[in-house]
C-alpha cells in the first residue's frame, strides 16, 4: 500500500487502469537509486518533490522516474504526455504564475485535457469549464489549458482554408434548407428546428433582431460575430461565449468579414469594435451598449448563451441552420440577379409549360409548384365556390402550420369537398408516398377540426392529387382519418396541363409563376432554369 501512496502524492495524469504497471515500476526505479527500505524511498521522494516545488526545478533522477511512471502509466498518449509534461509544468508556473504545487494538481489532469482535446475535439474554453466544474478550487480557466496544449502542439485552431471551405459548403445549402421561403419563414424554420434540438429561447425573434430587410448592416458587427462563433463549432465543441481562442482578429476571420456583400459591411474588426478584451460575454456587456445597440448585443448574448446549454451534436447541428439563414439574409442584401421578365410573348407560355412537364427541372420543385399553383388556380375558380390556400406559399412550407392538405388546396364548402395538389419534381417513389401518408393524419387534424365547427366530418371527401413527371408507387386503398375519406390519385404535369388547354393562362403563369419566381427570396439558379427553359 506504501507505494500506491507515494505514487498518488505524485498526482501524475495516468490510465487508472495501469495504476499497479506504475507501481512495480517505481519500486523498481527507487531499489536502483535509493537502497531498498521503503523508508528511505519515502524519504527521498518527499525530497525530491519539496526540491521541485521549491526551487522550480526538478531532479534528472525525479525527471527519469516520472517519466519512466508517465510512458507505462498510458497507452494511446504516452509518448505525447511524457514528453510535454515538464515543459507543461514550467509553462504553467513560469508564464502563467500558477504555483508549483498547483501546477501539478492542474498536470494530474493532463491525460483528460489530451483525450478532450484529441477524442471530443473540445476548445480549451470548453476542456476549462469541465476541468472546473470537477475541482473548482484549481481555478482552470481557458488560458491556461491554451498554453499546455500548446506545448503538446495540440490546441485548436481554425485556418483560412477552414472557413473559405465551410462559407462556400454552407452557401450551397440555402435551396436545400429553405428553398424559396421568404425571411420570416426561414426564421419559423430555423426556430422550430431549434426547439427539437432542445435550444431554449425564441430563435427567430433572436434572428429576427439581428436581421432585417429594412436596415441590411444595422446589427452587422453582431451578426458576423455571430457567424465566426458558429463556424467554430463545425470543427469544435467551443465554448461559443468565448471570444479570444480562435483569433478574431486574425486572417481567418477577416477571411469570412470580407466575404460579406458591400450593402452589409461596416468598417473595421466586429470583435476589436465591440468586444475589445473580452474573456467572455454576458447579459451586464449586452446592458452596456448604446440604446441604439442594445437590442442587437441582446439578442446575440442570447444565441449564443442558448447554444453554450446544448450538447454538442445539437450546437454543432443548429449551427449548421444559423450560418445558412445568415447566408439568406446575404441574398436578399445583393442586388437580384438574374431577373425575369413581367410577361413573355404570347407564343413562348405553351412552350414553357410544356419544358417544364417533360422533365425535372432540377429546381427542388420549385418551378414545378408554381406551375402547378397556376394550373389548379384556373380550375377551381372562386365563382364556382372553391376557395383556395396555400397558392405561393414556398416549397418548404409546413402544412401542419398552415393548416394545408398539400402544397396547395382548395375546398367547396357547399358540396363538402376539397381537393389538394401535391407537386413533385421526377419521378414520385413510394418511399417519398408511404413518409407523406405517414404525416397525413397529424398535417390533415387541424383543417378536420375547422370543419367539424359547422359540419359533420363525415360529410367531407378530400381528393389529394400528386403531380410528377412520373410514377413509381402503388395507389394506396381510400383512407379514412376522423371520419373524412381520403382518396389519394395521381396525374402527370402533361395530363394536368391538358385539362387547362380550353382556358386563357397567359395572365395566370405571369402572377402564379413570373412573379413570384421574381423575388429574391427565389434561388438565382431557379431564375436562371427557368429563362433556360424558355428557350
């Protein structure tokens, strides 16, 4: 028992499981240098140790036993903690004025700062917080665990490649995330992705705060602070209310500042002008700034202090969702580009409409949703008792939310009918059918429940039409949801086009497909399909 004693007064960062491995090598190495009564081994390891702490320096005997203990002590990091662990030691006291005795309290957890910072890809700001929170006396803090994995040539780091990597990647999923939706409804996406990922707040008012159509570069600074601390995330498990580990005012940062469009950019570092020599933020620096300024401060403490209580699976995911929103907002700040015409020649809108129902446009279902908002528009018409929803609404919008039976629909109350469109782009696969059905009772309650306020349900017949290019799937056998029938049919965009031949559409694709297709809230490359499809 003796030795396992003297080897914990040690307080060496070892795989507890190779504990018994360290002690027959101790007792071997004090036989070789201190006779072989124990307690002269005690003797002389209490000497050696008090001479370390008193002096700062230790013995190359003490060296060479601590790094013999070091290297059969650990498995996977043993040649890297062996090597580095005196040079830890003199960092922490010479450089960061931690007291001999306390630096090597702080080495004892040298084996789970290397794991943390190797396995989990933790920041030192985050490795501080658990170190912290298991020995509060220590007092860790980010700085000085930056320093140890530095001498272990182990600290994070972002690079210029790193983020021209990641703007370019995150870019590129605007159209996937949040197709044609306008702002506010990105900001209800972002939201509700939020809330499942367990973020406490109201994300989109946050967002909202920070970025708005009406004033681009209002909250800029903020909202590339913003930014630069959810890019960190993609490669680390940041601490995101620390601002100072990753170099805000260094080249990769600057990297991703620039790259925002002129409408939005304002002169000079966003950290350097309103976080200069700022450890960490909280609300007490939020309630400093300006009144002008306040509102903006506010709301990214509160991002980011939403994002410091989530593991990091869901920070790094909801991330993800803040930096494309981000990247919306940048479309909407750049002049539009690629803009169509109001109206087109007589003699090119069957043309179109006949280019788009030949193959999948490629658009996310973009283009081929406004045509079919076009098309059911002009056969089920207000005069006859049909009243539409959901005609404009963006591929991406919820259904449950909007209280749709499809991407658009329309009911007659007299004749208790409705009859609902669902666009697609290619081929419709029983995969993509079997997950709609599988929603349709949950998306389809809440317009029952209107329903059931003046009538009877089961007075009600619901026809839920697919559109595509073509179909692989099995018709389903007709569905009953609290006593509503359901019947579930399918057309091509060719068939659909021909019931609509006998009827004007020029007037119609010009507000149902030009107009909207028009916004910058749409992709440029859906703009850019559609003049190509017109050729």
């Amino acid at each position: 028992m003796i030795y396992r004693r003297l080897l914990r007064t040690l307080l060496l960062p070892i795989d507890l499981r190779l504990e018994q491995n360290c002690i027959e090598t101790m007792t071997q190495y004090f036989n070789q240098v201190a006779g072989t009564s124990s307690d002269d081994h005690t003797v002389w390891l209490d000497g050696q140790v008090n001479s370390w702490d008193e002096t700062g320096n230790a013995s190359i005997q003490l060296k060479e036993l601590i790094n013999n203990l070091l290297e059969n002590g650990n498995q996977d990091y043993a040649t890297k903690i062996s090597e580095s662990y005196f040079n830890a030691h003199t960092e922490l006291v010479s450089n960061q004025l931690v007291p001999s005795k306390l630096a090597r309290s702080f080495l004892s957890h040298l084996l789970l700062i290397t794991r943390l910072a190797d396995e989990e890809k933790m920041s030192c700001a985050q490795i501080s917080k658990i170190l912290d929170a298991m020995n509060p006396s220590a007092g860790f803090g980010r700085r000085s665990v930056e320093a140890i994995l530095k001498k272990m040539k182990m600290a994070p780091s972002i690079t210029t490649a790193n983020i021209t990597d990641l703007f370019e990647t995150d870019k590129s999923l605007i159209s996937e995330f949040f197709g044609d939706a306008t702002l506010d409804e990105c900001a209800i996406t972002i939201s509700r992705v939020a809330y499942n990922l367990g973020f406490k707040g109201e994300l989109n008012e946050y967002m909202s705060s920070l970025l708005t159509e009406e004033e681009l570069d209002k909250f800029t600074p903020y909202v590339q602070i913003l930014h630069y601390q959810c890019s960190i995330l993609e490669y680390y498990d940041h601490n995101v209310k620390d601002f100072y580990e990753f170099s805000p005012r260094g080249q990769a940062a600057a990297r991703l500042f620039s790259s925002y469009p002129s409408a939005m950019l304002k002169a000079g570092n966003p950290f350097l002008n309103n976080a200069k020599s700022v450890g960490q933020i909280n609300f007490p620096w939020a309630a400093a700034k300006k009144n002008n300024e306040f509102p903006g401060a506010s709301a990214l403490f509160s991002i980011l202090d939403g994002l410091d209580e989530m593991g990091y699976a869901a920070r790094q995911e909801l991330a993800l969702w803040i930096r494309c929103f981000i990247h919306k907002f940048m479309v909407t700040a750049e002049p539009l580009d690629t803009p169509l015409p109001n109206t087109l020649d007589a003699n090119l809108y069957s043309p179109l409409i006949n280019n788009i129902a030949r193959e999948n446009t490629s658009t996310r279902g973009i283009i081929e949703q406004r045509l079919v908002d076009s098309l059911a528009g002009i056969m089920h018409l207000g005069r006859d008792g049909w009243v539409g929803r959901g005609i404009g609404d963006s591929v991406n919008a919820s259904n449950l939310s909007k209280k749709k039976l499809g991407d658009c629909d329309f009911q007659h109350i007299a004749n208790r009918r409705a009859v609902a469109y669902e666009a697609h782009g290619g081929e419709l696969t029983q995969t993509y059918l079997n997950e709609h059905l599988r929603t349709l009772p949950k998306s389809a309650q809440p317009r029952i429940d209107e329903w059931k306020t003046f009538s009877n349900a089961s007075d009600w017949h619901v026809n839920i039409i697919f559109v595509a290019h073509r179909f692989n799937v099995q018709p389903p056998a007709e569905i009953n949801i609290d006593g509503v029938t359901f019947n579930i049919t399918f057309i091509s965009y060719n068939d659909l086009i021909a019931q609509t031949t006998q009827t004007p559409i020029n007037e119609v694709i010009d507000r149902h497909l030009l107009a909207p297709l028009s916004r910058n809230n749409t992709p440029s490359y859906v703009r850019q399909t559609l003049l190509d499809l017109l050729v």
